[in-house]
C-alpha cells in the first residue's frame, strides 16, 4: 500500500477516525470532491479492518442503472437473459467476507434503491433469473463527490439508503484547504516517479513550489500528481524549474494586459470572458454563446476575430495568447 500523506491537523484528526472505524464493519461515507484520496482511504479501511487478507472490491455507482445495475451487484444465472451465456457472480458475491466500495454512491439510479436497501438490511439476494436465496458477509464503504444531503432533497436519493450508508461520514477537505502539504507531496510524488521510471529524482525549484502552493488545484491530489508525472517525464535537465511548467498550466497565472487602447481593453476582456466561460462549460460553445447572451454565430465570430482557440475540453491552446509563459507571470491566479 501506498504511503497517505496527511500533514495538517485536521488530516491528522480525519485519519484517527478512519483507523477506529477500520476496526469493526460499520457503513463508512467518505464524501470530498474528485481527486482528494476517497479512494485511497476506501482501501486503508479495508486494509486495517480484520477483512484485510479477503477482497476489496470496487464498483463504480455512477454508470451503471436498471438491469446492468442489478447484474453488476447481485450476477446472474445462466440463460437468464439474452447473452447471458454462463453463471456470473456479482460484485456482492465477489467481496464476500471482504470490502464492497460503492463509489459514487450518491448516483445510484432511484429505480434501483429499493432493492439495494433491502439487500444492505439482511445481505440476502438472488442472482438475476436465480432462485437461491445467495447470503454474503460484506463490509461497505461508500464515496461520494456530491451534496448527498441535496441530493435527498431533491428526491433524487432515498433517505433511507442514505442514513443507512451514512452511519460514519468522513470528509476529506479539497487541496486548496490544506496547501501547506503541497511540498511535502511533491517531494513524495517525485519519489514514487523515479523509483516507478527508474530515473534520479530532480530537486525543484523554490518558485515552482511557490507557483504550486498560489494555484487552487480544482483536481485535488489527482492533479498534482498527474502533472508532476508530466513534468518529471519530459523533464530532461537535472533540476525542475519554471520553463518545465506545461503552459496550460502556467496559463492560469497570466497576467492581464495593462492598456490604454480601448479596442484593445475590448478585445482583452472579451477573450478573457470568452476563454473563462469556455473552461467552465468543458468547451460546449453552444451553451458559451448562450451564457454571454450573443449568438453562436457571433461567437464564432470573435473566436476567429480575436484569435481565441480552444481544445475540445474547453481549455485554451497557447499560441498567439501566451508566446513567453515565464515573462508574463503576474503569480495570481484569475481562475477557479
Ligand atoms: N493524501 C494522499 N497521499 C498520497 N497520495 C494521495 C493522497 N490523496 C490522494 N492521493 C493520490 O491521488 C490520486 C487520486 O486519489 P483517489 O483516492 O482516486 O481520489 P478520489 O477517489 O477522491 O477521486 C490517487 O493516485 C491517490 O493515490
Ligand atoms: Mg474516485
């Protein structure tokens, strides 16, 4: 297992509380948002709990809904439905006397809870097309990256399941909240990297650390580490410093253009407000055209006048916009 890196008081706290309830098979909640370690610490559960040396079994909730939910979970038996040409266990069975992990559990399509509840209350199913009534031992966990609590309100979630899933919820706080362990993960990550690539790790330079403890890291740990790998990849030179920063990266702190040319104003802060919603909206310019209340046609329209280009996610393609990313620093985010 991979070391967690804590290094705040209150990660410190979150973690006491994870080893506790390690420790005896009581429904466990973690919620925080995409990239935090629900995942990580989903597995250190496990990993802690006397079901260590039996499987830990993680289902994705989110994509799954009717039937491919039920034969996910629960299995099926052979001819039960069309293309189902051999017995198959679900991923209940799979977990017996270890860990289930229901990720993204908040989207557990509605037409499916019933069922799901009733299964959690005794832990008795039958497989799809089955008339063995299949007892399993299975310890759940469950992550979450939405409001669950909204989710119940809007009538999108059974309050039953949740109270039953929530019994002990454990939050893990965004990056951005706890910046001060930035340094210590970048210097774990490195070492993973280079015992992973086999590869000397490379000292980093006091202003990359600083760039990284200014920026909001909307990705959590998943975002920091991806990038690191990136860098450490590319990186040639024995030291990492700024010009080894990608320039999406560097384009969040981009400093805006001091002008007394209106046309110029004009241009600067509509490309700024074109490219901001454009990043928000994963690239969607239909909608973009719809939100700053001109025509798509006139989007086009200044996407081509002004020079803007956007990849298919939305995020903006470096050229003409930023030729020198390191000269134009302002070290300020104006994003997220
Ligand atoms: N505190 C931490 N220490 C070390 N690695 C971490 C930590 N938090 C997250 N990670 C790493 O970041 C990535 C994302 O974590 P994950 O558990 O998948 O997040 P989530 O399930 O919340 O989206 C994983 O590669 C994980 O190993
Ligand atoms: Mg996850």
């Amino acid at each position: 297992m991979q070391e967690f890196i804590l290094g705040s008081d209150v990660m410190h706290s979150m973690m006491k509380v994870v080893y506790e309830v390690a420790q005896y098979d009581v429904n466990v909640l973690l919620t925080g948002e995409s990239g935090t370690g629900k995942e990580m610490l989903a597995k250190i559960i496990h990993l802690q709990s006397p079901r260590a040396e039996n499987p830990f079994v993680p289902v994705n909730c989110g994509v799954l809904s009717g039937l491919m939910f039920e034969d996910k979970l629960f299995g099926h038996e052979k001819g039960s439905f069309t293309g189902a040409i051999r017995r198959e266990k679900g991923c209940f069975e799979m977990a017996d006397k270890g860990t289930l992990f229901l990720d993204e559990v908040s989207e557990i399509p509605l037409e499916n809870q019933v069922d799901f509840l009733r299964v959690l209350e005794d832990f008795r199913f039958l497989r799809i097309g089955g008339n063995e009534l299949i007892e399993v031992d299975v310890r759940i966990v469950s992550a979450t990256n939405k409001d669950f609590k909204d989710q119940v309100k809007r009538g999108l979630f059974r309050e039953d399941l949740f109270y039953r899933l929530h019994v002990v919820p454990i939050y893990i706080p965004p990056l951005r909240e706890r910046k001060t362990v930035i340094p210590r993960m970048v210097d774990h990550f490195l070492n993973q990297l280079a015992a992973n690539y086999k590869k000397p790790k490379p000292p980093v330079k006091r202003e990359v650390i600083d760039i990284f403890c200014r920026y909001d890291w909307p990705g959590n740990v998943r975002e920091l580490k991806n990038l690191l790998e990136r860098v450490f990849i590319i990186n040639d030179d024995d030291v990492i410093g700024m010009e080894h920063l990608p320039s999406d990266f560097l384009w969040h702190f981009r400093e805006p253009p001091r002008m007394t040319d209106l046309e110029e104003v004009k241009r600067a802060a509509e490309t700024q407000a074109i490219l901001d919603v454009l990043h928000r909206l994963g690239g969607d310019k239909e909608r973009a055209a719809r939100i700053l209340r001109i025509s798509p046609r006139t989007l086009r329209y200044k996407l081509n006048k002004y020079n803007i280009k956007v990849d298919r996610r939305g995020e903006p393609v470096p050229g003409d916009m930023l030729s020198q990313p390191g000269e134009r620093l302002s070290l300020r985010p104006l994003y997220h």
